[in-house]
C-alpha cells in the first residue's frame, strides 16, 4: 500500500563522491528551471531511528507535503528536477541531504529499479490505534476499509489509491503476525494515497471487527455471492466494508462479524472482479450522496 522499505545499504548522508547534492536558484519565468546543481549546506545528522524508503514521484511528494519534520534525505534523478522543485528549495532551507543521482545509483539508493526518479528516507509512518480509528469513524460518520489477508501489493496499492479518490478515511489492515505494513510497491502504486488516509492495522481482524461493531460501528462483508446488491444497498454510517484474500475470500472468523452482506451484480460470464476493481465499485456506492 510509501515505497515503505528499511533502508538497507543507503549510501551515508554525505552521499558517494560522484553524487552531487544541490540546493536552488531564483527562476526567471514561469518556465525556468527551479532547481540547479549547488552545494548543499552541512547535512543533519542521520537519525538512529529505523528508517523507512519511499519511491515514486507522487508517492514521495505527497509524504513530503504530509510528514515533513519525518523526512531524513531526499534522492531523485535529473528527469524528475523540474518537477520537485518546491521540495528541493524546502529542503535546502532546512539543511536536509538532497542528492541528484544517477538512474544506477538511485536504483541501489532505493533498493528498486521502480523509483521513478525519486526516494525519500523517512522516519517510519505512524498507524493508528484502534481506539482512535474508532474514535474517527465514529465522530465524522465514516468511512473505512478493512483488508483480510489481501497480500498483493499492487492490488493493495491500487485500493488505496481509489480509497483516497473516493474520500474513505480510513484502512485498516488484517493479517496474521507479525504486524501487516504497506509493501513498498503498494505504496508506490497508491500514487500519494497512503498518506491521505488513517491507516492502522491488526493482527486479530475478527476480533478487531467485534471491537468496532461494539462501538455502532457497521461490518459490510464483501461477497461475490452476497444477498445485497453493492450498488444499491444503503450503507450506514459509520460503515466498516470488508474485502477478503484474493483466492481464498473472507475468513469465517471474519465473516462472523458481518452484519450483512453485500455483492456486485455482474451479466454471470465471469464469476468474480478483481479485489481491486470491487474496492472502486464498494468505495463508489459507499460515499454516494444519499
């Protein structure tokens, strides 16, 4: 679901002697380029906490607009420069390292060839607890999806993605322990969604789903066989709408703390959506206007 990722290997704050920092210049127009090679000032030095990577251009940009003061070094590559301008002249401000690299030497910074010409180093992201994610449903009459052993990271990235189209505000992941986390790549594809949504996870969803519903919180399961038509059933609020494992579907456990059941009504030729695809019908139907 940011290319979230600890940063094995990263190259030291200072960078290696071919890679060059650099900090900005006036532009003259509307087309000038902002940004330009320059020394950086003294880097910061580098936090002990664990460090987490996100690749991607909008993915990274959207961590820098949501959790500056977590942001440890910035990498990107001279096809993205007149792009990040904004986050470049911000971190020269703040002494942050922010190295222009290569495409090879990005690609080891951030441990993929998937970057997109950016990779931010970051403090790790904070989940919520399930009080608060209660607390927020229950207060804004919302909106949230829980994800039951749903592992790929492409279609995780692509719900969250849509979730964050559609306003949901909140995700909460189930899976067994260790604590689930959003895979580098989900983050990547969610294109900045990650870090517009309350996320918080667990590894008891049954039991986490008992928790909410006991707060008057809603449990909508999706079924491909459910009773209720998706599009025209009239979710409550607070609604939790759970999806199930690609292959396997809802746990029985979870399925227990269902209040109802709803599907999405197809012409019969092919059985069932994919987990992605049914999320953007659900997160569509969920926040019509009523």
């Amino acid at each position: 679901m940011t290319h979230s990722k600890r940063a094995r290997g990263v190259p030291p704050a200072g960078g290696p002697s071919h890679t060059r920092s650099v900090g900005t210049r006036p532009a003259h127009g509307a087309g000038a380029n902002p940004v330009a090679p320059a020394r950086m000032p003294p880097a910061r030095p580098a936090a002990q906490d664990p460090t987490e990577l996100t690749v991607g251009l909008r993915a990274g940009l959207a961590l820098f607009a949501a959790r500056p003061d977590d942001v440890l070094r910035i990498a990107y590559t001279r096809a993205v420069r007149g792009e990040i301008g904004d986050l470049v002249r911000t971190a020269a401000a703040q002494h942050l390292p922010c190295d222009e690299m290569s495409e090879a030497e990005i690609e080891r910074f951030a441990e993929s060839n998937q970057n997109e010409g950016l990779c931010i180093a970051a403090r790790p992201r904070k989940w919520a607890s399930m009080q608060d994610l209660a607390e927020q449903l229950v207060r804004a009459r919302g909106v949230a999806i829980a994800l039951d052993r749903v592992r790929n990271p492409y279609n995780v990235g692509a719900i969250v993605r849509s979730a964050a189209f559609f306003g949901i505000d909140a995700l909460l992941l189930g899976a067994p322990a260790p604590h689930p986390g959003l895979a580098p790549t989900a983050v990547r594809v969610a294109e900045g969604g990650a870090d517009l949504l309350r996320l918080a996870r667990t590894t008891d969803l049954a039991d986490t789903l008992a928790r909410l519903a006991g707060r008057g919180i809603q449990v909508v399961g999706a079924d491909m066989r459910g009773p209720l038509d998706a599009r025209s059933y009239a979710f409550a609020r607070p609604v939790v709408i759970v999806l199930g494992n690609e292959r396997e579907g809802l746990d029985s456990r979870v399925r227990a703390q269902c209040g109802a059941f709803v599907s999405i009504r197809g012409t019969g030729r092919l059985e069932s959506l994919n987990v992605a695809v049914a999320a953007g019908v659900l997160f569509a139907a969920a926040t019509r206007p009523t």
